[in-house]
C-alpha cells in the first residue's frame, strides 16, 4: 500500500528565515507524483510545488523547493525568506501514474513567527 | 476562469439524517474526486467521478455515494449519518491525464 508521513505535526520560523518540512513516502511503483499542498484557514487547498518522479531535478516555485531523493523516497519541502502569510498547514501527498487517487500525509502546521 | 465551488459551505446533521453535498467544477475539468478530513489529519478519498461514472474508490461504506451530471458538476450523499462523519468534505476538480487539481474550500458537516 501506498503511504505518506509526515513526522513532524507543528514548526515555528523566525520571518525571514528559512524552515525545511520533511515527507516520506511509500510505494512500489516507478510512475508517480508528489506534491505538497497549502490549506490555510480558509480551507482551500492550494497545490504549492509539484515534482515528478521521473524528473531527477528538484523542482523549484518561487521561495519553494524540494529535496526529492527518490532511493530514500523522501520528499522534503525547503521555503526561503519566510513570510507571514505563509503560515498554514501543509501537506505532502502522493498520486500513482495509474489513477487520480491522490494520498496526503497527516500534515505539518506551521507558525510564522514575527 | 472560475474555480471549484461547493455549497453548503457549514451545515449540522442529526444522526440517522442524510445529506447531500454540491460541487461545481472548474471550467474545462472533466473530472470530479470528492475527499474527506477529520478535524487534525488529511484528507482522505472517498471517491472520483469521470464522465457520469464512479471511477475509483477509496475505503468507504457504500452510504457514501455520488452523483456527476453532464455539466461535470457533482454531488456528494451520505446516508445514515454516524457521528464519526462529522468532517470537512473536499471536492477537486482535474481534466483526466493532466495531473493538475483544484479543490474547493469544502463543506463543513457537524452530525449531532
């Protein structure tokens, strides 16, 4: 079965400063994505970096980017210049090739502080 | 470009009850999955609709069921409501094959 754990339920960041949330995963296919989600308080959840599992480079957003280490299936989130409005729940899921089933961690809150 | 829309946005249940839950997807998505998250995990997946159809489903008793119409929007139906349904129920909406998803801001229920 596929799975996704994050070991870490709640961060705090000093604004300005750099925070890295970690993810593994588990899974026995080649084909897959990985991405992480933003769902602030109002619920919504927005797709904040994507990254192919094929694709050996980390894919980058903006202050957002990933450490993808596939032989270790982890899949850690690295966001730079932390900002206020960055503070929220974050979440790491998973989608096979397959289907569109997508599979979310249990989430890391994080605290932005000023 | 409009995006996903669910309604109710909040909505209380007596247990036993049954309700149903709306989403309309975004513009030129052919596919609607529904998801639910209890109060401090992820969300989890109920199941997916494609072209009218159920597509996939996740581990979920069969008094979870859905609907899509021609238009791709959808609905969401739960019945004998139990208390451990109490939730927020997402919908996202992707076009098959592309990989690129939007989700609502989701339906909260509260079963009594």
């Amino acid at each position: 079965a596929q799975t996704v754990t994050q070991s870490q339920p709640e961060m705090s960041v000093q604004e300005a400063e750099t925070v890295t949330l970690s993810c593994t995963y588990d899974t026995s296919e080649s084909d897959y994505y990985l991405f992480w989600y933003k769902q602030p308080p109002s619920r919504q959840m927005i797709l904040v970096i994507r990254q192919e599992a094929y694709k050996q480079q980390n894919a980058t957003e903006n202050r957002f980017s990933v450490n993808f280490q596939k032989a270790a299936k982890s899949f850690s989130l690295k966001i730079s210049d932390s900002q206020l409005g960055d503070a929220a729940m974050y979440f790491c899921a998973y989608k096979n090739g397959r289907d569109d089933k997508i599979i979310f961690g249990k989430g890391t809150r994080l605290h932005i502080l000023p | 470009e409009t995006g996903v829309t669910q309604s109710p946005t909040h909505l209380i249940k007596t247990r036993g009850q049954q309700v149903t839950l709306r989403c309309s997807s975004q513009s030129g998505h052919n596919t609607v999955s529904w998801y639910q998250q209890a109060l401090g995990q992820g969300p989890q997946f109920i199941f997916q609709y494609y072209r009218e159809e159920e597509n996939g489903r996740g581990n979920f008793p069969p008094r979870f069921s859905g609907l899509q119409f021609p238009n791709y929007s959808s609905e969401l139906n739960v019945n004998a409501l139990e208390l451990d349904d109490s939730a927020l129920y997402l919908c996202a909406s992707s076009f098959t094959g592309l990989g690129g998803y939007t989700f609502g801001s989701g339906t909260r229920l509260t079963v009594v």
